[in-house]
C-alpha cells in the first residue's frame, strides 16, 4: 500500500477504491458461476447478480484509469495496532460468548479492546471492565432477556 | 358518531391511568432500547408479546406501540452522538447529525430532532385519524411494477447523500445491491454468493453491516488518527437550537413529514426510503446544498421527521386493512390476535374504542417523548465529555451484544468484524458508506418486484410506462438523471467535494 | 435402512451412557427449547404459550431459545449435536423438514432427528378477493383451461407449501398458471387486495384471522375439514386431487432414551387438552391437532415420496 511519501502519478485512494469494486464485482462473477442466468420473463438466480458485478466493474475501471494520470495522493496513514486489537477482541468476544459465557467474554473485550489505546491505566481498565460487564449482565441478559450464558457451565 | 365523538372515545380510552402507565412504560423501553446499538424493537416486543396475555388489550397494544415509536425516537440518539445508526432510518441522520455533535452543537441536533419527530408523529397520528381507508388504498395501488420505478428513483437519489464523486457513489451503492443479494434466492430457492455459508443462507442482516461499516470502522479510525486522547469534540457551545437553526429547520420538517406519511405506507422499506428521500429532496430545494454533511440543521430536522411520520402511518395498512407492513407490524398483529381481536374494517365499526384508543395513545405518547427526552438531552449531551478512552470499550461493548442478539450466534458477530475491516478500506479510498446501505436495503425489493413484474407480464416491459404511478417516477428519475449531468449541477458537486477536502 | 441402524446404535449407546439421566429425568436442568424461526412468528409463539404448560405437567423449566435460519436447518443441526440426555428440544415443521431432504446437502441427518408430537395441523387453501368471479376451484380451472398462464398465483417462494399445492394442481386438472414468489404471506395479501394477482396461496389459519368480508377462500388441502375452516370444501371433495398441510411440533434426537420421548409426548398431550390452552390456542387461531410422534413419523416417508414427485415436476419445467 501507499506510504505518504509516494511521488508521482496517480491518485491513491482513487485507485483503492478501484480496487474494491473490481474485486467485489470480479469476486461476486466468480460465485455466480454456477447460477442461472434464465430469460427476461423467467429471470434466474443469476441474472440480476451478474448485471450489478459487471456494472461494478465498469464504475472501477472508470473511477481508476483516469486517477492513473491524476498527480500523486497519499492514502492516509495506516495503523496497525488499533486495527488488529479492535478486531482480534471482537472476534475473541464472539468465541467467548457462547462457549465461556457473557461474564469472560465482555471481560476480555473490554480488556483486550483497551490495548488497541496506547495510554491506557489498567486500574482505570479493569474497573472498566468490571463496571460494564455488570451493566450488560443486568441490562441485556436480566433486563432484556438476550440468550446467552452468563458462566462457562 | 361523528369524527369528533370517535377522537373523544379515543381520548378518554388512552388517558385512563392504567393506559397512560403502559404507554409511558412503552415509550420509556422504546428509548432505551432504541439508544442502545443492534438491539431493535422487533426481538423486544417479541419477548413482551406473551406478557400482553395478562393484560387488557388495548393496554397491552398500546405499550407495544410506544416500544416501537420510542425506539425511533431513541435510535436518532446514537446516530448524532457517536455516528453510529441503530436502524436503516437513522442512516441519514449521521451525516449531518454526527458532524453538527463534532462542532458542539450535539444538543442543537437532538432537540430539533425531538421537535421535528414530535411534529411529524402529530401530523401522521392525525393523518390514521382522519384518511387511514382512503390512504391504505394509496398502499394498495402499489404493485409489482410501480415499485420497480420507485426503487430506481430511489437509488438514483441515493447518489445525492454523497459529497464526493457521483461515480464512487454509483460503485457504493452498487456493492449494497451485490450484498443484498447473498442468501437464498427467494424467487428460485436457488442459494447465491454464500461461500457455502449456511448461517448466509437467509441473507445478511442490516445491523451487521451498519455495525460493522459503522460502528466498528469509526472506532478503528478514531483511535488511529491519535490515540483516544486525541478524540475531543469541540467544546459545547450552546445546549439548545438557536432561533436561526429554527428558521432553518421548520420547512425541513414540513417537507419531511409529507414524504413520510406518504411512502409509511408502503410495505417493506418505507421508513428508509422516506428519511433518505427526504434528506436527497432538502438537498436539492437548499439553496447551499454544498453544506449537506458538513453539519446542517436541516439535515437531521428533514429525515427524523420522515422515518417519524413513516413509523406512524405504517400502522394505517395494519389497522385498516389487517395486513402489516414489516416486521414490527406482523408483531403488532400476534398482539392484536393473541387477545382474538383481529384488525381490519370491521374492528373500525365494531370495536372502536381499540383503534382510536391506539391513535389516541399514539399521540399522547409522542408527547409524553418529548417531554422525556428533551431534558434528556442536557445528560445525553454530558456523555460525550466523558473521555473516549472510557467510552469506546462500551460502545464495542454494546455493539457485540447487539449483533449476537439478532439471532444468537457468534457468526454475525465475525462477519461484522470482517465488515468494519470493510468498512475501515472505504474510508482509506475516500468512498462514503452512505450509499451502499441505501442500495443494501433496496437491492432486495428491486429484483423480487422486477422478476415479479416480467413475470405476470410474461416478459413485456410496457407495463413500466403504462401505469400512471409508475410513468410518473421513471419520469422523476429521468428529470434527476438529467439534472445530474448537466454542467451546472456537476459543478456544484465538485466544489462540494473541494470544500470538504479542503 | 438407516433410521434403523441409526436406531440399533442408539439404542447401544443411550443404555450405557444416558442411562443415569434418565433416572430422575426431568431433574432439576432447564429443558431448553430450541426454536427454528425468529420471535414473534407463528412457530415461536405457539411454543411460548405452550411452554408455561408444560412446565406446569413435568414440573421442569423450558427457556426458549430462537436459532432462526434456513428454513429450520440450523435449528435442527444444532438439536442433532445436543445431548442426548432429553434436555434439548426443538421445533418441528413440515413440509419444511421434509423438502430440505430433497436434493440438498444438509449438516445433519434428519435420521437423527424423531417427532415428539404433533401440535398443530394448518391445511393449505387458496384465497381470492371477495368480488372475484371465482367461488370454487373449477370456475379457476375453467378460466385456466382457456387461458394458459394467465392466472397469477402469489406463493412465497419454490418449494413453499403454497407453490407444492399450485403444482399438484397444475397436474390434476391440467392447466397452466404462473407462479410469483413474494416475501411472506403479507405482501402476498396486499398484492391480492390490489389486484396484482389473481389467487394466493394461504394456511387456513391465515385465513381464519384477516377479514373474511375482503378474502374468499376455495378450497382447503386437508383430507378433513379442519376445525378453523369447517364450511370449507377440501379439494378432494371437489374433485381434486390437491393435498398440502404445514404441521408444526416438537422434536428431539432419537438416541433420547425412549421413556423420556414418551414422556414429553404425554405432557404435550396433557397440555393440549387443557382447556385454559384450549382457550388460548383458540384466540391464535391455532388448529390444534394432537399426534403421537411415532404417527407422526410414519407419516413422513408417505408424504416426502410425494413431494420428491412435485419437486421432479419443478426439475422438468426449468
């Protein structure tokens, strides 16, 4: 990916956004393969899918080839941590959830989450932490009947 | 009984004690449900409904019915203050919402929110009053074909919401018809773009994009730009609207209103497709549409307004014709039914005293909202000065809840992770989320009315052209297209965009 | 072959391993009844009202909970990969069950799965507007015969009850229609009302509950009158052979020692002849219709024969 230092041509996050709808239409041509194209009184499953796919493809290509010639842009700096710590705690909660049960899992969000912030004080965390998972044990389990275990057993 | 005895029937029903207890109790759930992300009406009432057993009937509906028009009332809360949509109606209300909070102005947007909802829920509450038959007809004009020309008008001014390049939005909202389309193929049964997936097979579920794109993506750059200590909004300036922003916002609302009341009443995505036409339609009669989304009073005051008098007069196919119009309503009919009474003509002769209790109560407890909710906002506000540190575990926190909750399963949970993923590349290349929700949750009525419509047609598209209703909105459609491409209306756009680079 | 070797290996394995749950079944764990469909649909609150019942006869709690999706699939995976101690029970629909077992590759064998009971029996009807021309299923078919494809009949998708019955009768009279799909039998309704189509497809107890002054029904496809509808002419009285009911019940896996099933089977039975359930099932427009689980399951391979034939009719025409 682009580092702001880039020089040249081309418009990044132009060309990003080409990317994308290239990908998803060329992504979402390859997984209606296999579908039903039919005929426009009996449309099949395929027909509307393959219409949009292509129409995304055509929109990346006119969005990227004249960003190709536009003068250079940087995407925005790009981060990792934050990105890879909200992620790994959502997806960690959501194992959490039905296997340790509501308590684990909000405490472990919490927690883990906290990490993507550099700045943190785990007293101030784990209060946090203890504080909410309460709040949405009461809240959501209690009060609002969301079917989930509170305990691993 | 004249039209003034029945209103008076109505009254003295709703304003019982023991009524007025269960709409306030109703409007109080709706709100906090409603604030609270992910978690929406629909399941809520769903574990109310075998309480309402107990009650009386028309008790019993008319707290269901304060759950559900609380809940938009409280969904408008969320969207201003932290840019995240609880519904597909309050998708429209962050762009301009959440940057009016950003300048300190989080109060202002919350109260014309409340006031113009209020507005709207009295207009359209006196619209069921006076006009539910002749109305519910209006929904009954709507076939196959006349929604084909709707969704394609509506599509196309879903490219307005954006201030960046019409062809980014295009691409955007060409990606929410290709999402829209994943899970079973309700036409063949035939399953599409689900990886195999069975937990796809049904489709994926608004809240998990919008939680996603939404609330885990905005979390995600927030703390990228600079840490949480970096996340400070400008100071408060002022807790209420001021005179101009009022001047501003009434013909807003009025606008709103209509188009709300108006397109409630078509099943399935009415809400939505009102708050964001009416948004699209203040942008086009503003005369400074370059400032849409950059924080504009008028557009939070427009779309609250419209998803507000589309929430009320969705109630009117229900009541008048017994057939409900989304979910929420089909919940509302078991609570009618549980206690034998079923809605319909014959309920409006028979049993008065329900369907006017209920209009009542409707309007009753859109007052009793804003009477809650405006000194709400001084604690709403005091919310967003609590550091962000603290406040994004609980909103993540909140989030994940919401979505497992859908259908209890930790799937939805991954997939919206992988959507804020999504959601965090969007916003490095510059593409705004707006349109691919819009095209998400219209994709799915375009292609079943379109299959739908060559299907009796028997593969003719004349029928397009021939019905009035649906000649009239391919002609809008045109007009639009045409006044997107014309140089002056291009130029606009671009400085739009300028500024906002700037 | 299968559900008895299925059964041969269960019987091995439940005597060994459930035989300690068994004893003082049901003890004091909740029996968790897992729901196919989202809260507030007809499935969901049929089992929610039926639950305090039944918690009343086995003196057991049974906490709800909603696993929708796929026409029921992921709720009967995740009924075969529970215990089988009888603390997990699921809801049961047919045809549904029954036409995901043609030509899909599901996640778990529905050989693993036995019906406990049989709560509800809702026949399949035909619905026009009240001031169609139509008041019976010949004055259709006549219309039909003369023109090919002009009716338009609203169902809710391939394989739904609804389109199963406009096939079979496609076949028995020898006509022609066209079928279009909608989201739910409430956008079918409001496309009727407007005139969009000619006929719908309902169930009976979809009919009972909207306005009979609006809707005219033709026929139902039950071999009886069901208790909702008893002025309604089923189709084989009027000559056609059309049959199509949706069942709703409860089951559980078939390693769920045999005593218990018989148990649950019992309670449910107690509860439906409760008349405060009764009373209830009534304002719901339930048609009740106990039956026995092992009748029950006799009955599947009978009617899944028959639907494998409809769905190679849906084959040929594509």
């Amino acid at each position: 990916m682009a580092r702001p230092t880039a020089t040249g041509t081309g418009d990044r996050p132009d060309l990003l956004s080409a990317g994308l709808f290239i990908g998803l239409g060329g992504l979402g041509l390859f997984m209606a393969r296999g579908l039903d194209t039919g005929t426009l009184a009996q449309m099949g499953p395929g027909f509307l899918p393959r219409v949009v796919c292509v129409l995304l493809i055509a929109v990346g290509l006119a969005v990227g080839i004249p960003a190709l010639r536009r003068p250079v842009q940087a995407i925005d700096a790009i981060r990792l941590r934050p990105l890879l710590v909200i992620t790994v705690a959502i997806v960690g909660f959501a194992y959490a959830a039905t296997h340790l049960g509501f308590v684990l899992a909000s405490l472990w969000l919490i927690v883990a989450g906290s990490l993507a912030d550099p700045g943190g004080n785990w007293r101030h965390i784990l209060l946090l932490a203890a504080g909410l998972t309460l709040f949405g044990a009461l809240v959501f389990v209690y009060g609002l009947g969301v079917q989930v275990p509170l305990w691993p057993f | 009984m004249t039209f003034i005895d029945l209103l008076m029937l109505g009254f003295s029903e709703a304003i019982t004690p023991a009524n007025l207890a269960f709409c306030l109790l109703g409007a109080l759930l709706g709100t906090l449900i409603g604030v609270l992300p992910g978690i929406g009406p629909t399941a809520t009432i769903a574990v109310l409904l075998p309480i309402t057993f107990f009650l009386p009937p028309l008790a019993g509906i008319i707290m269901l019915a304060g759950i559900y028009y609380g809940a938009q009332y409280g969904g408008s809360t969320t969207a201003i203050l932290v840019n995240l949509p609880g519904e597909a109606s309050a998708v429209v209300t962050t762009l301009d919402g959440y940057q009016m909070a950003r300048q300190g102005r989080a109060g202002a947007a919350l109260a014309v929110a409340a006031l113009g909802s209020f507005f709207a829920g009295t207009v359209a509450t006196f619209a069921i009053a006076v006009a539910g038959p002749m109305l519910s007809g209006f929904a009954l004009s709507f076939g196959p074909a006349e929604y084909v020309s709707l969704m394609v008008f509506g599509l196309l001014a879903a490219t307005i919401l954006a201030s960046g390049p019409v062809l980014k939005a295009i691409g955007m909202i060409l990606i929410g018809l290709l999402l829209g389309m994943v899970g079973t193929d309700q036409a063949t049964g035939a399953e599409r773009l689900t990886f195999g997936a069975i937990e796809l097979f049904d489709g994926i579920d608004f809240i998990v994009i919008a939680i996603g794109i939404f609330g885990f993506s905005e979390i995600i750059a927030n703390l990228e730009r600079s840490g949480s200590e970096g996340v400070k909004l400008a100071p408060l300036s002022r807790l209420w609207p001021t005179r101009d922003d009022f001047r501003n916002s009434w013909g807003a609302v009025l606008r709103g209103t209509a188009i709300g009341t108006l397109l409630g009443l078509l099943p399935g995505g009415g809400a939505t497709l009102a708050s964001f036409s009416a948004y699209s339609l203040e942008k086009k009669v503003s005369k400074h549409p370059e400032k849409f989304g950059t924080g504009v009073v008028e557009g939070v005051a427009s779309p609250e307004a419209a998803n507000n008098a589309a929430a009320q007069s969705s109630f009117i196919p229900l009541l008048t014709l017994g057939i409900p119009s989304n979910n929420m309503m089909a919940m509302m009919l078991s609570a009618f039914m549980i206690h034998g009474i079923t809605p319909g003509p014959t309920v409006l002769t028979t049993q008065p005293e329900i369907f006017w209790g209920l209009v009542a109560s409707m309007w009753i407890g859109n007052l009793l909202l804003v009477v809650i909710n405006l000194p709400m906002i001084g604690l709403w506000v005091k919310l967003l000065t609590v550091p962000y540190r603290l406040l994004y575990p609980a909103i993540l926190l909140f989030c994940c809840i919401g979505v497992y909750s859908m259908n209890n399963r930790i799937f939805d949970v991954i997939l919206a992770a992988g959507f804020g993923l999504l959601g965090y590349a969007f916003r490095k290349a510059r593409c705004e989320p707006g349109p691919l929700l819009l095209g998400f949750v219209l994709g799915p009525l375009l292609e079943s009315n379109l299959r739908r419509t060559l299907l009796i047609e028997q593969g003719d598209p004349s029928i397009f052209i021939e019905r009035p209703i649906s000649l009239t909105m391919l002609v809008a459609t045109v007009i639009l297209l045409g006044l997107m491409i014309l140089p002056s209306f291009r130029r606009t756009r671009q400085e739009a965009f300028q500024e906002e680079e700037a | 072959m299968t559900i008895t070797k299925s059964a041969a290996l269960a019987a091995i394995l439940t005597t060994t391993a459930a035989g300690a749950a068994l004893a003082d079944w049901p003890a004091d764990r909740p029996i968790e009844m897992i729901v196919a469909f989202a809260p507030g649909g007809g499935t969901d609150i049929m089992l929610r009202t039926l639950a305090p019942f039944l918690e009343a006869e086995l003196d057991a709690q049974f906490p709800v909970l909603n696993r929708p999706g796929a026409s029921g699939e992921i709720a009967y995976t995740a009924l075969s990969q529970a215990r089988p101690d009888g603390y997990t029970v699921s809801s049961l629909n047919t045809p549904g069950f029954l036409t995901m077992q043609i030509g899909r590759t599901l996640r778990y064998d529905p050989a693993d799965i036995c019906p406990i009971a049989r709560i509800v029996e809702d026949p399949g009807t035909f619905i026009v507007q009240a001031g169609s021309g139509y008041q019976t299923l010949a004055d259709l078919v006549a219309f039909a015969k003369e023109n090919p494809g002009a009716v338009s009949v609203g169902t809710t998708g391939v394989g739904t009850d609804e389109h199963l019955a406009m096939l079979q009768l496609e076949q028995a009279a020898g006509i022609d229609l066209t079928a279009v799909p909608f989201g739910g039998a409430n956008e079918a309704k409001t496309a009727l009302l407007g005139g969009h189509v000619a006929m719908i497809g309902l169930n009976v107890g979809e009919y009972a509950t909207s306005d009979r002054n609006a809707f005219r029904a033709l026929a139902q496809f039950a071999d009886e009158r069901s208790i909702l509808a008893p002025d309604l002419p089923t189709a084989q009285e009027q000559g056609f052979d059309v049959m199509m009911s949706s069942e709703r019940g409860l089951a559980a896996r078939c390693d769920v020692p045999e005593d218990v099933r018989a148990k649950l089977a019992a309670a449910v039975d107690a509860a439906l002849a409760d008349p405060e359930f009764q009373e209830k099932a009534k304002q719901q427009a339930l048609p009740l219709s106990f039956k026995s689980g092992t009748d029950w399951q006799a009955d599947m391979p009978v009617r899944l024969a028959r639907y494998t034939e409809i769905f190679k009719l849906i084959e040929a025409g594509q």
